[in-house]
C-alpha cells in the first residue's frame, strides 16, 4: 500500500475493543430488539407520559404523510421554566433507513425514568425526539415522502418535518443539541482498499468557523474525549466522526462545515451542537439491532453526563456568545467560502482489515482537520428582500426571522451585486457555482416600502449572511429553488444596508 504506515493492533492493546452486549451492563444479554414501526412505536411512549410525571409528550409537527413527530420532554418540574437549567434536544432518524436511533431513544427514555437515573433531571431539562421521519422510516428509506433528504433541509426548510424541528427549538432555544444517526462502512470502494471503518459509535462537534471559538474548544476538547471514554468504558469502539476516504484515495476530514444540516445549523446559533454516529449492519435494517441501539443510547447517556457535570459553564458559554451574536455592529467579517485544509497531524484512525479480519490502524496522511476561509464578507446591518421574491420571504418566515421598517438617513447606504459571469467552486467533493460579482453603492433611490428589511443584529444573524450572500457556497442561490436569484448581466435582487 502507497504512502500509509498500517499497523496491525490487537483490539485490547489499543483500547476500543467490540466487546459482547452482554458485558456492557446495562441491558439483559439476551433481550433482542426488533425494528419498531410507527404504530408500535405510538404504542410505546404514549404509556410512558401517562404514567411518569417525569415525561410529557407533545406532537410539534407532522410528517408528509400525516404522521405525528413527537418530542418526549423529560422534566422534575415545569418543561423550559426553570432558568437554571440547562435545555437539552436530541433528536433520531432524520433518514428512515438509519433505525438504531429510535430504538436507542426508546431505551434511552427507559433509563431516564429509573429512580436512581432520575438525578439527571435536577439541572436537565431534555426534549427527546425518537423519530424525525417516520415515512421513510416505514418504508426504510433514506429520504422522507417529498424524497427529500431532511439532514440537507435546514437552510431551506422546505420540508415539514424539519420546519417542526425548528419552531421546536425556537420554542425553548435548547443550549445542547445532539443530531443522532448511523453510517455504513461497507461500500465497495472500501472493500477495494482492503479496510474498512469499525467504529461502533462516531461523534462529531461542529466545524463551521463562524461558530463560536469558544463553544468550539470546549466541545473538542471536553465533550468529544468525554463522550468516547464513556463509550469505550461500556465495551463500545468510539472515535471522532470523520468522514472521507479511503486514505489512499482521498483525503479523511471532519464532516462538513455546511449549515443546512441539523448539526451546523444548530451550531450557527452558537449552540453547543452535536452529531452521533452509530455503525449501520450491512442490511441497513434490523441486522445486530441490538447492540446498534445500545451503542448509540450509551453515547446519549454519556452526553447528558457530561452536560450533567459542565451545566454552569456550558450555559454561561453560551448565553455569553449568543449575546454577541445579537448586539454585536455590522462590519465583523462572516465567511462564506472555506476548505479543508491540513495542520502537519496525522491520524491515527482505527479500521478493519478484511485480510486479517481484525482492528487495524492506519496512520492518514491526508488528514485535513482543519476549516480554513476562502472568502469572508462583513456583516452588514441587514439585507432588503423584494417582496415580488414570495420563495425568499416564505423562507425567511419558515426561518422565523425578525424583520423591521428600513428609516434611511444619512448614515445609511444600500448596495448591491451585480453578477458579471457564474463560475463554480469544489466544495467537499461536489461543485457548486461560484458568481463573480462586484458590489457597488446604489446612487439611485430605493423605495423601502418595496421591500423587507432583515436585521443582522439578532440571533440568526451569521445564518442570514451565510444564506443571502451570493457567493456564499452554502447559500440559498445554492439549491435549485433559488437558483433564479442569479442571472449573468443582471442585479443581485437582495440588497445590503451598511454604514457610511
């Protein structure tokens, strides 16, 4: 093999061994778990709120077809009223066809109202989702009913399931959230190489780099080395979600930066955001179920753990942060274009040699751990938005967005692109285009009464920016409902209000 190191490890000397379910000791070795269906699974958590004063259910939304999204909060009080708490939201199977999350929420909730797991709730206030996309689900589908990828949604919100996730989270502003989903090693791709990944159980914090520093350092420096020492105590093979590959191939980095999944688009918010990972069976169905949704409940019980021990200072961290992000002027530098880049660490990542059938390191070379910014742009006060564009309002409805009437004075001055030719940029892999524009001051006078004015100075101010720039690669003018705010020769229609 060309420009790696392999080292062949036994499982016990490198310390995140597959160990039985049996030894993991927190669920009879012999139950079975069988895939739940969105009946049965009504027929599960409905009983639990009736019988616990711990747990209320509430159906924040519906699916395409129907089906009701329930979110399972979990409280020793008032659900979101207690200030010194902490609100926690996690949240499975956004891809119908990656089960072992449900079925982990449903043990999860088990555990919860045991007496002696019931301390947790004392500065916990946890919204427990099980299923985010019960029609695929039903069908094992990656893709909900409108054969939509709901973990690619969350800038658009066009689908209703993840605008019920969103009005959820605007409803209680959780300070944690964790994205929960599975992988599968198995491509041919893989085979070809000879290894594959054999982590049971992969987290990941975000990388967007408009996301707080500090929010950042603490999630990789505490939360993730927290969360996989837990794992492996409970015989579970942890390691940092890192998806690429494989190493001779292509480069291995940490997942992407884009906001429109349920990771990054919590994280924009300064939300200290999670994904987890667990390992998918070669069926992607109910192959080895039970271990799968020990494994990803394990990983949820050793995130409330840790947020359990950190409460004070993960809230303070992101009160103070998000406070930034509402007061702070026009004129900080936002980026919309960025990389992957490497820092000279290789990576030692854990895999399965099908030749020895046994765990295996493999030291990376073209490990890229790092996201570094291509093309930033300042934050100005606020966009205008045409109201002859209904999809750009819709959205920024479906987004919940604060708007405001635009005054003009002398201090004020509105701008804007225009696109001279499209061009396209690599991103991840994927090419997506990449206008070359020049911005300009208008010196013609606009009619404010023709427009929306959408501020920067709140919450989701780096996710507007990061959505209406027009050379943003993350952006709305990226997805094919948009794509008509783009047009060589002609006006950028979304406007810039800045200082002079």
């Amino acid at each position: 093999m060309k420009n790696i190191f392999v080292v062949l490890l036994l499982v016990n000397q490198i310390g995140f061994g597959c160990i039985g379910l049996a030894q993991s000791g927190e669920n009879d070795a012999n139950a079975s778990i069988s895939v739940t269906n969105y009946e049965t699974l009504k027929a599960k958590i409905n009983p639990l709120d009736i019988h616990s004063v711990l747990l209320q259910n509430e159906v924040i939304g519906h699916s395409v077809e129907g089906k009701e999204i329930v979110a399972m909060k979990f409280s020793n009080g008032h659900f979101g009223s207690d200030p010194s708490k902490i609100k926690v939201l996690i949240f499975a199977q956004q891809h119908g066809n990656e089960q072992s999350g449900k079925e982990a929420s449903l043990l999860l909730a088990e555990w919860l109202l045991k007496p002696e797991n019931n301390y947790l709730l004392d500065r916990i206030d946890l919204a427990l989702i099980p299923q985010m996309n019960p029609d695929g689900s039903e069908i094992n589908r990656r893709r909900n009913a409108n054969n939509a990828d709901l973990n690619r949604n969350h800038l658009i919100l066009s689908e209703p399931e993840t605008q019920a996730l969103h009005r959820f989270f605007d409803s209680f502003l959780f300070e944690v959230t964790l994205d929960v989903h599975e992988y599968s090693p198995y491509g041919e791709e893989w085979k070809e190489y000879g290894y594959r990944k054999n982590t049971d159980v992969a987290v990941g914090s975000c990388t967007n780099i408009n996301v707080s520093k500090s929010i950042r350092k603490r999630s990789n420096k505490g939360f993730l080395p927290f969360v996989m020492d837990q794992l492996n105590k409970t015989h579970f093979k942890s390691f940092l979600y890192c998806p690429g590959g494989p190493p001779e191939n292509k480069y291995i980095r940490h997942s992407t930066f884009d906001i429109n999944d349920g990771r990054q688009s919590f994280g924009i918010l300064n939300t200290f955001s999670f994904i987890q990972e667990g390992m998918n069976g070669t069926d992607m169905f109910a192959e080895n179920m039970t271990f799968r949704a020990e494994g990803q409940k394990n990983g949820m019980i050793a995130m409330l753990k840790y947020v359990y021990e950190s409460k004070d200072a993960i809230k303070k961290t992101v009160q103070k942060e998000r406070n930034r992000l509402i007061s702070e002027e026009a004129g900080k530098p936002v980026s919309i274009q960025a990389k992957h880049v490497a820092n000279r660490k290789k990576l030692l990542l854990p895999l399965f040699s099908y030749a020895t059938q046994s765990d295996t390191i493999v030291i990376v070379n073209d490990y890229r751990p790092v996201v570094k910014t291509i093309t930033d742009v300042s934050k100005p006060l606020g966009y205008l938005i045409p109201k002859n564009q209904p999809e750009l309002l819709s959205w920024a409805e479906r987004h919940a967005l604060s708007t405001r009437t635009l005054v003009l004075n002398k201090t004020i001055d509105i701008g804007e692109y225009f696109v001279n030719t499209i061009d396209s940029i690599d991103f991840e892999g994927d090419t997506v285009i990449d206008p070359v524009v020049v911005f300009s001051s208008l010196h013609k006078a606009v009619n404010t009464d023709d427009y929306v004015f959408i501020p920067t100075n709140q919450l989701k101010g780096n996710m507007i920016v990061i959505a209406l720039e027009p050379k943003s690669m993350l952006g709305l003018v990226t997805y094919s409902t948009f794509k008509d705010l783009l047009k060589t020769g002609e006006a950028y229609p979304v406007l810039r209000v800045e200082r002079k």
